[in-house]
C-alpha cells in the first residue's frame, strides 16, 4: 500500500513552530507535537537491513511509539489483536456505543480525565447490572470499552465502543447462558441508568470539587447554576446504540481493528495542504454516510487534533467483568469449558505480530521492498541524535 502524499507530521512541520508560538500548550502536547514531527526520520535513530537475496540495504527509521501518532499505530494494534485472539468465545459478539451529550461534553473538554474516568465507570456499571438482572439475561457479562473522543470532522465528541460477546456466566457460575439474536441487552433501559449513574457521579464530583469551569462555563461554579444545568439532562434522552451482531470469533479480529488503537485523524484521509490551509476526507453520518472534503485554516485543524489528547498515563482500553484484567485467565477457562468448545478450534493459526500486522494491513514488514523474494535483517543500528530541548517560553 503505497504512503499517503500528505501527513500529519508535514502540518506539524510547517505549522506547528507557530502554533506553539502563538498557544499555551500543556507539557504533553509540545511532546506530542514534536514526537510526530520527528517520527521515522535521522532524528529518532535507525536500523540498517540488509536483504538476504537481493543483497539490498534499507535503512528503518526508528518510531516515536506515541499513542497518538498515525504512523504509530498499525504494529501496536496488531500486538494488541494477537494478544485478544487467545481471549475470543464461540459466540456472536455485539458492539454497544455510550455517548456523551453536547452539554456534557463541553464540560468533559475542560475536565478529560475526570469526566472520561467518569464515562469508564457509568458505562461498566451500567452493562454489569442491567445482564446481571434476572429479568434481563441474569449473567456476568464480560467486555472491554474503547474511548474516542473525535467525530469524522474532528470535533469533540467522547464516547465509548464497547465490544461484548453475546451472553455471560450465571450466577452460581455453572452455565453459559446466551444473549437475544438481535440485540445484547434493551437501549432504552441501558440508556436510562447510564443516564442516572453518569449524572449521580457527576454530580459527587462537583461536590468533591473535582471539576474545573472556564470561558462560558465558568458561571457553573455557582451550585444553584450547575444544579440548572443538570436539570434538563436528566430528562433528555441519552444516546446508547447497539449495533447488530457481528457475527464469530473469526470475524471479530477484522471488526476490532477498525476500533482500536484508533487515532483521532489517519494520514489516508489527509488531502491537502495549501495556502496554510488542510483539506481532509470527512464522512457525513447525517447525510447518507457520504464522503466529503473539508477544508480549514491549518491553526483551526492543529486545534482540533490536539484537542484529542489523552491526559498523561491514561488508560484508553479497559476490561469488565469476565473480562477484568484480575481474572480474565481463569474466568475464560470456565467459558470455554461451559461452550465445550476446544480451544484450538477458536482461534486463527498463531503468528507473531509482523506476520499479523501483515495480514491486517497487506503490507509485509520483513519483505525486502526491492526484490520481493528475500527477507531483510538488520545488521547495524544507528543511534538517535542528541535529545531536543523543548521551548514553552
């Protein structure tokens, strides 16, 4: 697959130096910025391969590895599904979007990491006790939850893809029992208590004074405006969707990777760069899914991404249930032997991570890119240069 004309990295290039000038950015967006700009370049340091047939030399310059970098994401993501391949269940899997209202996430703008944390436990709290009600499945579910902030025109807009396979353990742990065909769990009732549980927690926050008010939200330090502007989100509706079941476990590798490890913008979409101005492929869900072009000032554009960034150490994909990190191993076990399904016969043939990342993006990372036939090696490294200094002057 051939590189895009355009990437991030060149408007950060060109752009970034001024825009960093003129904006008072946190520490980790100026790391941000500056480890994209220097991705895969002299800077960063390189391995020297050689191919075994064609006796080609190829230098590889080293990645950033950031979170949040487009280029950095395609050999992580495919680590991250090689590892889920040894967690997959005979079943169909659902996928079930938590989203944040408009009000709501404009205070998540100025408040990421409490109210993202707040997302996290509302949406796990939700999912765990409506399927653990026995007039709805009575099972402990199990499930992990992605966090996006983005839409396809980059602005902010927080929600949650949460990926659950179709059913759960019974309580006393002796059956698997299967989920409905069509749909996972109601909307409208997973809707509600996300609604509540969200808002009680909210709420608990701005009495811990863990909330932060700026420009127009400011006058929501006052308790009797805050409790005004909750009002009518309790009862609006919030949006859940459930989409349709996806089908088996060896279909479910394909349909994560959209999901996971997800950037805010790939460089594939980039179309232009011109007159310091970015024109971008965007998909208008409004109007019929139809691909669209959008162009803005290139400051507005590095605003938008930016706007993206996780808060430092902040875990984006978390695990529920049978699914939780504490007993994933042993928990899985018991479904596999409640399905009496052979393990062996779940999953694709192992493969380690190039080979998987190969098989995703059609690209062959140890292909010598000259001849096609041999297999490159590395035989030198090429350490990175002196380290940058960074400026927030």
């Amino acid at each position: 697959m051939p590189a895009p004309a355009l990437e991030l990295a060149d408007i950060f290039r060109q752009h970034g130096p001024a825009y960093r000038q003129a904006h008072s950015l946190p520490l980790h967006q100026h790391k941000l910025m500056r480890a994209i700009e220097t991705c895969r370049t002299p800077v960063m340091g390189a391995s020297v391969e050689w191919c075994d047939h064609c006796q080609y030399t190829h230098t590889q310059y080293r990645s950033c590895r950031n979170r949040h970098c487009p280029k950095c994401q395609g050999l992580a993501r495919a680590q991250w599904l090689e590892q889920r391949k040894t967690e997959l269940l005979p079943v169909e899997y659902f996928h079930v979007v938590f989203t944040l209202p408009e009000p709501i996430a404009n205070l998540a703008f100025y408040n990421k990491e409490a109210v993202y944390e707040i997302l996290f436990r509302a949406t796990a709290q939700t999912l765990l006790t409506i399927a653990r009600d026995p007039k709805r499945l009575g099972v402990e579910a199990g499930f992990f939850a992605v966090l996006h902030s983005w839409g396809q025109n980059l602005h902010f807009h927080p929600h949650l893809h949460c990926v659950i396979p179709g059913g759960g353990l019974s309580a006393d742990g002796q059956r698997w029992i299967s989920g409905r065909r069509r749909f996972f769990l109601p909307v409208r009732v997973l809707s509600a208590l996300f609604r509540r549980l969200f808002l009680q927690a909210l709420e608990m926050a701005y009495a811990q004074s863990k909330l932060q008010f700026f420009g127009e939200l400011e006058a929501l330090r006052d308790p009797q405006a805050f409790a005004a502007f909750l009002a009518p989100l309790k009862k609006s509706p919030w949006v859940v969707y459930a989409k349709a079941p996806f089908g088996g476990p060896r279909y479910v590798l394909e349909y994560l990777g959209r999901y996971t490890h997800r950037v805010a913008i790939s460089n594939r979409r980039l179309l232009a760069l011109a007159d310091s101005q970015v024109s971008f492929q965007w998909k208008d869900y409004r109007d019929g899914n139809q691909q669209k072009m959008m162009t803005v000032a290139a400051e507005e554009f590095i605003r938008r991404f930016l706007q993206h960034t996780l808060p430092p150490g902040f875990q984006r994909i978390r695990y529920y249930g049978f699914l939780a990190n504490c007993h994933r191993a042993r928990r899985l076990d018991l479904c596999r032997q409640l399905l009496a399904t052979a393990y062996s016969d779940l999953l694709p043939q192992a493969c380690d991570c190039h080979d998987f990342s190969a098989a995703l993006t059609g690209s062959k990372l140890r292909l010598c890119p000259q001849c096609g036939i041999g297999i490159l090696s590395r035989f030198l490294v090429l350490p990175p240069r002196l380290p940058w200094r960074l400026d927030t002057s």
